[in-house]
C-alpha cells in the first residue's frame, strides 16, 4: 500500500515530475460513470449531500479511490434506472471508467468495483382519465 497522498506519473528528470491526487482520479471516474446509459446517480455521503443542496456540484460523490503498488483500486456506489440489465451496465461502467483512466491518465487500474446500492423508480404516477 501507498503512504503517499498522490500518485507518481512521471520521473521524467528534464522536466520534473507529475502527481495525480486521488481526488483527480474521483472526478474522472465519476464523470465516465454518470455518462452511461442507465444510471441513474452516483451515491455519496452526507456531506455531499449537504454541499450539493447548496448549489455545489461535487463529480467524485460516490467514488472510493486506493492507492495500490499495483495501480489504483476504484469502489463506485451507483443507483440505476429501474428496468436496466444490471450486469450489462455494471461493466459498462467498469470499461469506460478504465478508458477514461487511461486516455486522461495513463495509470494501471487494478480493480473497479461497482456497488449498486439503488434502483430509481419512475416517480411519475400515470394519469387516469376519467
């Protein structure tokens, strides 16, 4: 496990060295997560919550990220739409986060695990005619 707070990218002597802090990594994944088709929401903590309220809009709600000597470990705690194929939107969920992190970043990723922890039901009730 890494003691670091961020993650080395780069050692490149000419120009110096590049650092990624997780909290980048959580803005990615939760971006290329909120992009696919059938989910509904990312879930994050109170705090959050509470911020969000307010008008702050906080892209890595609902995203854990490890630092690893592997790469990097990613939990993402997502609400689908009622009805999807949750498999099916799972791992598509898992790749693009996987391609966001590559194209944006270049990092290994070791693991990323989705929780799903909601299913949104329509709130809109039909309307009877009568």
């Amino acid at each position: 496990m890494m003691s670091e707070q961020t993650l080395h990218v780069s050692e490149d002597l000419k120009f110096g060295k590049v650092e990624i802090a997780p909290e980048v990594i959580e803005v990615i994944a939760g971006i290329a997560t909120t992009e696919i088709k059938g989910v509904y929401a990312t879930r994050g903590n109170f705090a959050v919550g509470m911020a969000e309220k307010f008008g702050l809009k906080s892209p890595g709600k609902g995203i854990k990220v490890e630092l690893v000597d592997e790469g990097v470990r990613i939990d993402v705690f997502v609400v689908f739409d009622y009805g999807v194929t949750i498999p099916v939107v799972a791992q598509k969920v898992q790749s693009n986060i996987r391609q966001a992190l590559i194209n944006m970043t270049s990092l290994g990723v070791e693991e990323v695990n989705v929780h799903v922890v909601g299913v949104q039901m329509d709130k809109e009730e039909p309307i009877s005619e009568e």
